[in-house]
C-alpha cells in the first residue's frame, strides 16, 4: 500500500463500517488489515454507536492511538429499521438472491437514507483534501452520493462485500432507479468476483445515463468511475501457524472415522438445510463397510431478530434432529449441529484436523470459511474443499471439488468422492489452492484497492454541479 511519500498529497484514510472493534484488534482478517492500513496511513475509523434513544449528530471518540476510532450514533428505532430493516431484510436478502425474503417497509428506507445522511454530514465536517475515503459494505450505499451533494470531491471507495443481484432480481428493489446514482458517485465501486462485475455493468448498461468506456470505467454525469473486481483474501499464515498451534478438542469419535466440517454463520444464504440433506442422501447410499463419518456443523445464530432468520434456526434444528433420529446408533451420531460461538483457535484446530470441509452456500460473496480451511491444512496430509459453485470463492479455487448445492444426488456423490481421494490427488489440489489463498491474502487485497484507490482520477468540479 502506498506509503510515507507515496501517499496521495500526504491524505488520511477515513474507513466507514458497521462495525467497529472497541477494544484490541482481533488478530488476522478484515478487521486487523483495516486496521494495519489505518497504522500506515493515519486517519480515522467510524463506525456504528450501540443503539441508544435519541441519535445526536456527529461522531464520538471511542479511541485514539495511531489513528481515531469514532462512532456515529444509531436511535433505537434506526437500528431496527436501518440495520435490521433495510440492511439485512431488503439489501441482504435481494442481494443474495432470495426476493421471496423481502420484508418491505417504505419507512425501513427512510431510516437507511436518514443515517446515511447522517454519515455523510459527519465525514464531509472532518475530511480533509486529499483523504482517502474506504467505505464498507452495503450499509452505506448512498452516502457517496450524500457526499458528493455535499460538495465532497475527494476519492471515495465502496467494497460491497456480498454478491450483487442480477439485473431481473435487482428490479425488486422499490429504490433501483437510484442504483446508478450511488454507485457512479464513487471513484471505485469494488466487487468480490467478475459474476459480480458483470451484474452491475448489465445494470448500468440500461441506465440511459451512463456510459461504458474501457477497462471497468463508466461515465456518468461527466465524471469517470470504475467497477472492478478485488477477491478478499484471509491473512493465510496467522491461520497456518494457529492451526498448528492448536489442540484439537477431544472429539469423541471413533479413531478412523472422517471429519466432515462446516463452519457459518447461520444464515438462510449458507445452505445448511441442503447441506444436511446432501448428507442424509450420502448416508442413504454410503457402502456399509466405511468408517462412520461425523459431520461437524458449528452455526452460531446471527441477526436471531430478524424472522426470517429465526425461522433458518428452527428449520435447521428440525432437519438435523429428522436425521440423526433415522440414522444415529447407539454409539454414533452423524450430525453434531453446535449453534453457538466456538473460539477461533479451536476453529483453526478443528479445520486442520477435518478430512472434508463443506463450504457451501446458495449464494456468497466470497466465503473466507473456505479459504481458512486451505490455509490450516497440513500441506503432507491434507483434507478436502467441497465449495459450492455460488461461493464467490469458486472463481479463484477451482482446484476444490465443486457442487451444486441445490442437488442432493450430485453433493452426496461429490462428498464419497472426498472422502475416497487419494493422497497423490489431495496433495496435488491443496497445493494449488494453498499458493492462491497465501499469495491473495489479506494484505495483497487492502493494498490492491488502496492502490486503485490513490490512482483514481480526481472527480470535477462540473459533476459535482451537476448532481
Ligand atoms: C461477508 C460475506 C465474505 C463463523 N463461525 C464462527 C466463526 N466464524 C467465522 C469464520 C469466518 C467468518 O466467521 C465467516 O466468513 P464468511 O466469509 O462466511 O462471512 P460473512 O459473515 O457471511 O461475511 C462473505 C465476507 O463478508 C468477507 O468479505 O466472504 O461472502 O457474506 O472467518 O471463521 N469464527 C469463530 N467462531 C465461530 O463460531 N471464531
């Protein structure tokens, strides 16, 4: 990442996300190579107040060592119609393809334009000219574009981290006609893949207004931006070394037995229903004389406010239960369903000891789960990726056993072909995806959006008129 002298005029990184670590930084991942980027930089991290009854405007210092950490403020009623409203129960669900999960409330959009106001005002009151400003995620989609209103011309970035809806299902959006607006007011609009690129430009394409030109850049408005893919990695070897650091907790399972592991979030996006279904059909069919698999799923409930998600929970509970009743014997369990939080060394541990890991998800914008279990392995003995085709992921980690989650026949097959794979072929896989996960890790994706970032042509003054 640019640096010292190379930093554009000498400006600041401004980082908007929802969340915002409080006390000590996690190591590796998203939040530590913000983080190490705000180091280097200088500059400031804002992210959302917890919840309180009235939101004043303005940002409130929670921290301050090499760069400020500040918090803008949230009403009650915002969290619920912004975060849980808007956020996670229109944007998320269109954006990963479920328009049967819309939840739309016209009042919910307000909220979300309130806030994203709100944000917008805070950060036009404190950048200086040359800031870099990195926004986070689909919470903020608008406040680009409330800053440019603002009169704000300085370089502003916005990494959607989720997959982007397809130009039918995006029409499901009661505000799609605002869509190129948001985005044209960024410098760069990043994706996770180029399926992700491809939906925006196909959206972009039927707006009257914008023009495509070469090599990612759009004009709209008189100005030029660029929509371009930046694959998140994982910091790769604080996962290695804590893999093999770590004991892997006592199992209770029988010595030869393969592991079988996935680790989500539990949300209806991941495909835990069709993934225990897949697993029910492989032991329908499995031939009697193999070890008994266990299939380890760690689901920690996420957003459990939100219906949509307490109903994934119940469903999950249900299928699980459904199978281990047909299939269990008195000293064995298929299924270990754990619904709550498991301690990130234990993860490590628990991916280097899995045989197979099942990452496979309806829709994702990339899935790290995946790239975690590359990194933990142990390179002379390694288990086996099974990803799903609509993990964002699946664009750089062809060398995995690739499935359809949405057919059971085909994953049960795919999970006795990894179960069955031969030491030669595991190698030669991991091998491959081992060097693309540790080569595209963390660090080379802050660096490369930073980099693209910098270099963005300066906004004009006649767009900023003109909007
Ligand atoms: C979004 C996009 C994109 C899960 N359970 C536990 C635990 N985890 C950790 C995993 C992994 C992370 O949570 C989940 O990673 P995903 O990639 O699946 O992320 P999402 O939360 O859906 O986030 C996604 C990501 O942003 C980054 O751009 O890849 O597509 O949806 O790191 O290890 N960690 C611990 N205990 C758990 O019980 N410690």
């Amino acid at each position: 990442m640019p640096d010292g002298d190379d930093k554009p005029g000498g400006g600041r990184l401004i980082v908007l996300s929802n969340r915002i670590p409080r006390g000590n930084i996690p190591s590796g991942g998203l939040v530590h190579a913000i983080h190490e980027a705000l180091t280097q930089f200088g500059g400031l991290w804002i992210g959302a107040a917890e919840p309180t009854p009235v939101a004043e405007p303005g940002l409130t210092t929670i921290g301050d060592d090499a760069y400020e950490r500040r918090t803008f403020a949230l009403s009650e009623e915002e969290h619920r119609r912004y975060y849980l409203g808007y956020a996670n129960s229109v944007l998320w669900p269109l954006f990963h393809h479920r328009s049967d999960l819309l939840d739309i409330d016209e009042g919910d959009f307000d909220h979300y334009a309130t806030v994203n106001k709100r944000v917008a005002r805070a950060i036009a009151a404190i950048a200086k000219p040359n800031d870099l400003i990195w926004v986070q995620d689909y919470h903020f989609l608008m406040v680009a574009h409330e800053l440019r209103a603002l009169g704000v011309s300085n370089r502003i970035g916005l990494f959607l981290h989720i997959p982007f809806p397809n130009p039918s299902d995006v029409m499901a959006l009661p505000q799609v006609a605002m869509l190129p607006a948001w985005i044209a007011a960024h410098d760069i609009f990043g994706l996770q893949t180029q399926r992700d690129v491809s939906s925006v430009r196909e959206m972009l394409r039927a707006d009257a207004k914008t023009e495509q030109l070469d090599d990612g850049f759009f004009r709209r408005a008189g100005r030029e931006f660029c929509v371009r893919a930046f694959p998140i990695g994982i910091d790769a070897q604080a996962f290695a070394d804590a893999a093999e650091r770590a004991t892997v907790p006592r199992l209770t399972i029988e010595k030869r037995a393969p592991l079988l592991l996935g680790v989500d979030r539990l949300d209806y996006s991941k495909g835990l229903v069709h993934r225990f279904e897949a697993f029910a059909h492989y032991l329908e069919n499995r031939p009697d004389h193999y070890p008994r698999p266990t299939f380890l799923q760690i689901a920690p409930t996420s957003r459990g406010d939100v219906t949509a998600y307490q109903e994934i929970r119940e469903e999950l509970e249900q299928t699980a239960g459904a199978i281990n009743a047909q299939y269990a014997d008195l000293d064995w369990t298929p299924i270990r369903y754990v619904n709550r939080h498991v301690d990130r060394d234990v993860i490590a541990g628990l991916y280097r000891r899995a045989d197979v890991a099942l990452v496979t998800p309806l829709a994702d914008g990339m899935n790290l789960v995946a790239k975690e279990f590359v990194a933990a392995q142990d390179p002379d003995d390694p288990g086996v990726l099974i990803l799903s085709h609509f993990a964002g992921a699946v664009e750089q980690m062809k060398e995995a056993l690739l499935v359809n989650p949405f057919d059971p026949a085909g994953f049960a097959h795919t999970i006795a072909d990894a179960l069955n794979m031969d030491i030669r072929e595991r190698r030669r896989r991991h091998d491959a995806l081992r060097e693309g996960v540790f080569r595209q890790d963390i660090g080379w994706w802050t660096q490369r959006f930073l980099d693209r970032l910098s270099a963005a042509p300066r906004p004009i003054d006649d767009y900023l008129k003109a909007i």
